[in-house]
C-alpha cells in the first residue's frame, strides 16, 4: 500500500473521518469555556485516526502501516474517553451515534491490522 492516494480506497479511512466530522459537529455543541480544553483535544484525537491512517498506507511497508494503524487505534482509545467524560459532564449523550461510529472504525482497524501482520512480520 505504498500510493499516496491508496489511503482513501480503505473503508477504515473512510470511516474515521465520518467518524471526524461528527465529533466536530458534537463538539460545536460543548460549551465555550471548553474551546481549549476538551473540545480541541477531543478534536485533535479525532483527526489523528484517519490522519494516521492516510500516513501509514503512504509509507513504503506493511509493517509500517501495522504501526501507524496502531498509533490510530490509541487515538480511538482517547476520543472513546473523551466522549466517556462529556457524556459525564452532559455535554453530549452516552453511546449515541457517535460511539455506535467509533465501535465501528475499532473493528475495521483491528480487522485491518490483522490483515497487515503477517505482511508485516514477513516483508518488514
């Protein structure tokens, strides 16, 4: 996967920035003394799951796009525990449409990092 446009043809990456723009709409939401609080780094995770997505799939091995794969499920993790606190704070509802979308770019990252492993263990 060493395209630069490759990256755009993976549902994960697809999926994550669907994933991006809602929790951009959610976070519009949020009040504003938040603005550089949770809103930007709940935003910034956000981004950083197709982001890493798109860099991975532009390097030039399977075991690089294993590791930013990787760097893009620990960015799920933070925007699931951001989301966690502003369902807390009633910022936004617990498990709506969002965590329903995160649940799914999670799968569809772990099914894609399965797939690149043994890519990744094989070819470097």
């Amino acid at each position: 996967m060493s395209t630069t446009s490759g990256y755009r043809d993976l549902l994960a990456w697809q999926e994550a920035m669907k994933l991006a723009v809602m929790v951009y709409r959610a976070t519009s939401r949020f009040p504003r003394e938040e603005i550089y609080g949770l809103t930007a780094q709940v935003r910034k995770s956000a981004v950083s799951i197709p982001s890493n997505i798109a860099e991975g799939a532009a390097r030039n091995s399977a075991r690089e796009l294993h590791h930013f794969l990787g760097v893009s499920a620990g960015s799920l993790a933070e925007v699931e525990t951001q989301l966690e606190l502003a369902a807390q704070l009633e910022y936004t509802e617990r498990d709506g449409a969002i965590g329903q979308q995160a649940q799914k770019v999670g799968m569809l990252l772990t099914g894609l990092r399965r797939s690149c492993e043994g890519r990744a263990d094989n070819r470097g």
